[in-house]
C-alpha cells in the first residue's frame, strides 16, 4: 500500500503491522503513539480521545491509559521486543471551543504519553504535540517514519 491509498487510522483504534504500510489519521486534541521496533520492522500505531479510563462501562482505546498499554502489548504479540522499540508521538493541540479549553484536553493527553511511555521504558525519538493547530499524520508500519502535515482551520461564514 502506497502513500496514495493509506489505511485510515479511527479515532479509538489500534493498527499494529509488519508490512512497509503507510497508515494515516487525523488528529485534533487526540494524541497518537507510534511504537516502531527497530530490529524487527514492526510498526503500531493508536489514536485515544482522552487521557484516562474511569472504569466504568467498556475499557476502550478510546481512553489513553488503555490505548497506550493495548498497542504495547499488541507490539509483544506481533514479536516486538521492548528493547528494540522507540516511540514518536504526536497531537494534543487545543482546538476545542473556549467552553470545552478550559479542560486541556490536549495537554492532558500529551501529559499521558509521555508518563506511559517513560514507565513502559521506551524512549521518545520524536514528537510534535501541542499548538492550536490539528495535524494530519502518516506512519509506515514497516519503516517507523512519520510525515506530518499542519491542518489549516477554516473560517465558517
């Protein structure tokens, strides 16, 4: 798969891959965690909404702390070993209304990667997180490389 017909990416969804696919998704105050395994070639990639799980109703990939450890452990089950795997992760920029901002929603996702990612042992290669600006990005599955594009807001009339 090419650039040119990627595999769109969900919010709330995980896609771990040893195949060179490009994957693509779109990110507002969402955050993605890109896990490569340098050795091995083996890619994943997650999209979370907000930061934490309450417990209640389904534990879902929606909430970071289970996105996070679901795309680690999905890594392990693909042959991934946690030595060999860095992280790159991007989103978390504020573009919510004013009403909703005062939550930081982007920032407390941010925050989240970094802590998740830091206890897990992997170290961040790369990021770009924050701003008020979304951010459409491509990950290779097979290669670990990420291309980002800034989204420009348009103005209704």
């Amino acid at each position: 798969m090419d650039r040119q017909n990627p595999y769109f990416l969900h919010p709330s969804t995980i896609y771990v891959s040893q195949d060179s696919q490009w994957i693509v998704t779109i990110l507002g105050s969402c955050v993605s965690v890109c896990f490569f395994d340098t050795k091995r070639n083996i890619g994943g990639i997650n999209h979370y909404m907000t930061p934490y799980w309450n417990g209640d109703g389904l534990e879902s990939p929606k909430y970071g702390n289970v996105s996070i450890l679901q795309l680690f452990q999905k890594m392990l089950g693909f042959g991934a070993k946690k030595e060999d795997i860095v992280c790159k992760i991007f989103g978390g920029a504020e573009v919510l209304s004013e009403q909703l901002s005062v939550f930081n929603v982007g920032q407390r996702n941010i925050e989240l990667a970094y802590k998740m990612v830091a206890e897990l042992g992997i170290s961040v290669v790369s990021s770009s997180t924050g701003g008020k600006q979304g951010r459409k990005i491509y990950f290779n599955a097979g290669t670990g490389e990420v291309l980002q594009k800034y989204l420009v807001k348009s103005n209704p009339k």
